[in-house]
C-alpha cells in the first residue's frame, strides 16, 4: 500500500517537473523579435512614400492653378479668351457718321481708378498723385484707356485732314499719342503668326483667333467702389484746365460723396475749360 502511494506521488512529481521544463523553456527562448534597424527602415519607407505622395498631390493642384494664374492680367486679373475679330465694323463704316457714332460710344470715364498705397507696394507701382477725395490713396489712369483715347484723337486728327478743315488738336498732342503707340506696340511685340492671304502673298488675313480680355470686366474692376475716382472725361478733344471738375462725379451712394459735395459747396463749380 506503502508502495504503491510512493510510486503515484512519483509519477506526480515527473509531471510537475515536466511543466516546469517546458515553462523554463518558453522563458529561456522566446519568440525572435524585429530589431530596432528594421523597425527604422519601415519608418523611412512609409515616410518615403508620404512624401511621394503628397508632393504628386501637389503637383496635380499648383501647376494648373499657376498656369491659370499667367494667364490673368496682372493687375485686375482679367482672364484670357480667345477670340475672333472681323475685317471691318461699325468703327470703319464707309458712311463717317455711322463711324462717328461708334467711336464716340467708347466712353473714357472709367479711365482713373483710386488705389491704395498697400495695392501699389504689392505691384511695385511708382507714386502718384493723391486722390482728392481721400488722401490715403494715389491716382493712377489705365493704360488701355489712355490707349484708346490716344486712337480717337489720332482719328480725329486725321477725319480734319480729310475733310479739310483746320487742325482740331494740337500738333504735340498727336505726336505723344503716336509715340505712345508705337512704344505700346514695340512692348508687346506680339509674336502671333498672321496667316498670308492665298493669292495676296504681300496682304494678311485679319479674321483670326487673338487672344483677348473683357473691355466691360476692365470697366466693371475700374468702377468697383474700392477702386471708383468719381472721374469723367467730360470733353476728350478739348485740354482741361481745372482738372478738380473731372472728380465732380461721384453718385451720392459713394463713400467719397460727402466730402466731394462739400468741397464744392465751398469752392463752387469752374468751367473746366477756361
């Protein structure tokens, strides 16, 4: 009996010890880890890829928006359209009052605009007079409406000459409008390639796409309250002498309303021109 209880307790014990040797085991070797070089390699790769990533990201959205962005005018961000402009129009009708009428529907009185000093920094623009109707912005004039105004004087020059009446516009005046025009031109230097006129080789064809902005979005950004000069040209073939009376425009919802009125409720009005 004695016997038989020690040789159970002994199979017992074998098995505790077995346990224990497996247990022993497991703690002595344990499953092979990463070492910490690889764990830095997969870093480097996931950050590798994000970067990758993110720089295609924004290659597909600054490129585009920077080409877009060449194409607008640099100061009102006008868009470019193209644009296919006739041989001949209303502007050079045979019949000179029909051409008359439309030159003069070109209206020149959203010529100036009143910019800040902040606008003028940003655009490296030189100084300019101030604006009388608030001291903190420069006035500055268009260049495509000083251009245009230019083409009607020369017109105008030349409509005397043709119908034989006296010089209308000083000598000078044309003169700086002719220059002002070929500097324009020269600027430019537009590179379009004009298409030769089959049969003509001498002659260009004129009904070809250009590339063209909005004359009326030009208007509509000069004439914007944050930019408006109260200004009018009044007579474009006659020399202003009191230039304050081309200011004298301003509706009543104007912000420069107020002080306008009052300047003239002191100073009364001048016949521009004399």
């Amino acid at each position: 009996m004695l016997g038989s209880k020690q040789q159970e307790y002994q199979i017992v014990a074998e098995k505790d010890s077995d346990h224990e040797s497996i247990a022993t085991d497991e703690i002595s070797n344990p499953p092979p880890r990463k070492s910490s070089s690889s764990r830095v390699l997969a870093g480097l790769l996931a950050l590798s890829l994000s970067i990758h990533v993110l720089a295609f990201l924004s290659y597909c959205w600054y490129w585009p928006a920077a080409r877009r962005d060449a194409q607008l005018s640099t100061y009102s961000k006008l868009p470019t359209t193209y644009v296919t402009l006739p041989r001949n129009s209303e502007f050079t009708d045979d019949n000179e009052t029909v051409a008359d009428m439309a030159w003069d529907s070109l209206n020149m009185d959203a010529a100036a605009v009143a910019l800040t000093d902040e606008f003028v920094l940003k655009h490296n623009l030189p100084p300019a007079a101030r604006f009388p109707w608030d001291e903190s912005k420069g006035l500055y004039y268009l260049e495509g409406f000083h251009n245009l105004h230019c083409l009607k004087l020369i017109r105008r020059s030349l409509s005397d000459y043709r119908q034989d009446k006296p010089q209308s516009l000083p000598k000078h005046h044309i003169n700086h409008c002719l220059e002002s025009m070929r500097q324009y031109v020269m600027c430019k230097a537009s590179d379009l390639p004009i298409a030769a006129i089959e049969g003509k080789t001498d002659a260009s064809r004129d009904e070809q796409q250009r590339q063209c902005r909005s004359w009326d979005a030009l208007v509509e950004w000069s004439t914007d309250p944050e930019r408006e000069a109260c200004w009018a040209m009044v007579d474009e073939y006659k020399t202003t002498i009191h230039n304050v009376e081309k200011f004298a425009y301003c509706k009543e919802e104007s912000r420069y309303y107020p002080k306008m009125k009052e300047y003239f409720e002191e100073h009364g009005h001048r016949d521009p021109f004399s």
